[in-house]
C-alpha cells in the first residue's frame, strides 16, 4: 500500500490529473468544484447546506461546455446563458458515438442533468416540510461532482495508473463530519472519545484502501508507537472490528466496525 508523491486533493494534483482538458475549461473546472467542495465543508460547521447547492450551477455550466466542445467543436461563449441546460444535454446524448466516448456522450450529460435539476428545483434552502433535508441534499450534490470530476480524470488523467487511481480514491472517500483536515493531518473534532474510536472513525473514512498504521498514529496523537500497536491495533483486531494488517502495516474497517460506530452515533462531532 504504498504512499503516492500527489498532495491528494490539492489544486496542483487535479491540474496534473487533468492536463488533458484545455485550460481554459479545466482551471474553471477545478476552481468551481474546489469551491463547491469548500463550501460544503464549512456548512458542516454551520448548516449554510444551501451555498453548497448553489455554487454546483456554475460546476455544472463549465462541464456542459467542455463536453460541447470535446465532442462538437463548439461551445456556449462564457458569459452567454445557456437557455434551457437539459435540452443542451440531450443534443450530446443524440451524437452518433463516432463523436467521443458513452461516458462524454451519455452517462456524464445525464449526471449533469440530474445535478443541474436536481440542485435548481429540488429547492436547497428550502423552508418548511416535515424533514431538514438540505444537508442530505448537498451530500447528493457533493457525490455527483465527484464522480463528475472522478470519470474526467478517468477518461484525461496523464498519471500513472497507480497515481490516478489514488486521487480518484481520494476524491470517492467519504465525508465525515467529525475528521477535520488541517495542515496535511487529520483530527477528530471530539474530545470525549478513545483512541479506539478515532481509528474506527478514520478506518470508516476509507473502507476500501484502508489507513497506514504510521497515519493512524499521527492523528491520533498516540505517544508511543508500540504500545499504539499493543493496546489499541491489536484490541480491535481481536474483536474482529478492524484488520490489523502488519504485512502492508495497514488497517481496514470491518463489517462489525462500521456497525459499532454507527450504532454508538461516533460520527457527530456536536455533542450537546
């Protein structure tokens, strides 16, 4: 499980990753999708959800027109107003499949219909109703640019496949409230839990790719190393909560992990 040399989820790594995208569609690309990205960072601090779903239009209006000119050869100028964004779709769903891939053609244009939609008359920041829906929907917009972003550097990445692959990991782990990114660490925004929970809830982060047991440590904040491996790895191992993996000096969440940490609700960082 090797480390790779990306700053993941910086500006500078996403440049690399889609140096294949013209610039003057991939800058605004990134800019947007960072600034989506942050905004749905802060509302986790406070519930300003609908900023989230607001700033996806411009997302959405960049990506419609790089794919206008990938596969057409034209574009809508910046500045112009798309008139209606659902019909400008569907002429990309329509081209005969000489023009680009499915993926550019088809499932990417049906995304950013649902996105566009989804995000202009779903209602974020709508009042009333019997359920606070605004926070799950800006999670469903989150999810949406990311695979957006995901399949762009799938299809344009000038990576190595390894490299890619890790920022496209990187960009689909799941956003948890409770990690707080800082500094190129992370930290858990609770002061009443073990150092048992913590690396549940960063294991929890990453199901698929696990933590390195060096990074666990770190956001920790364990002072000894064996005795972090001793006390807390091995524990969890033995109650079959996380795969204490010493040969790749990794560890994976279990099934009866991610149960534990749900059902103790670990994952909320208000504890009032």
């Amino acid at each position: 499980m090797p480390k790779s040399n990306l700053n993941i989820g910086s500006e500078v790594s996403l440049k690399n990753a889609l140096s294949g995208i013209p610039a003057k569609f991939r800058d605004r690309l990134i800019k947007e999708y960072l600034e989506l990205k942050g905004r749905y960072s802060k509302a986790l601090f406070d519930s300003g959800f609908d900023l989230a779903g607001l700033s996806a239009g411009k997302f959405c209006e960049t990506t419609i027109r790089f794919l206008q000119e990938i596969l057409t050869g034209s574009f809508t100028p910046f500045g112009t107003h798309i008139q209606n964004f659902a019909d400008e779709c569907r002429k990309l769903v329509v081209l005969d499949k000489s023009k680009g891939s499915e993926s550019l053609r088809i499932i990417i244009p049906r995304c950013l219909v649902f996105l566009y939609t989804f995000r202009g008359k779903r209602g974020i920041g709508h009042v009333g109703g019997d359920v606070e829906a605004n926070k799950i929907d800006s999670e469903t917009i989150i999810r949406c640019a990311d695979w957006i972003i995901c399949e762009l550097i799938r299809i344009y990445h000038h990576l190595s496949l390894e490299e890619a692959q890790a920022l496209v990991n990187a960009i689909s782990t799941r956003n948890i409230p409770v990690i707080w990114e800082v500094a190129g660490k992370k930290r858990i925004l609770r002061s009443d839990i073990s150092a048992k929970d913590k690396v549940l809830i960063f294991a929890y982060s990453a199901p698929q790719d696990g933590i390195l047991i060096e990074d666990l440590f770190d956001w920790v904040e364990y002072s000894d190393m064996s005795m972090f491996k001793k006390s807390v790895l091995q524990p969890l191992h033995n109650d079959k909560l996380i795969e204490y993996d010493k040969d790749n000096d990794a560890v994976f969440i279990s099934p009866i992990g991610i149960e534990l940490i749900e059902a103790k609700h670990l994952l909320d960082f208000r504890t009032s």
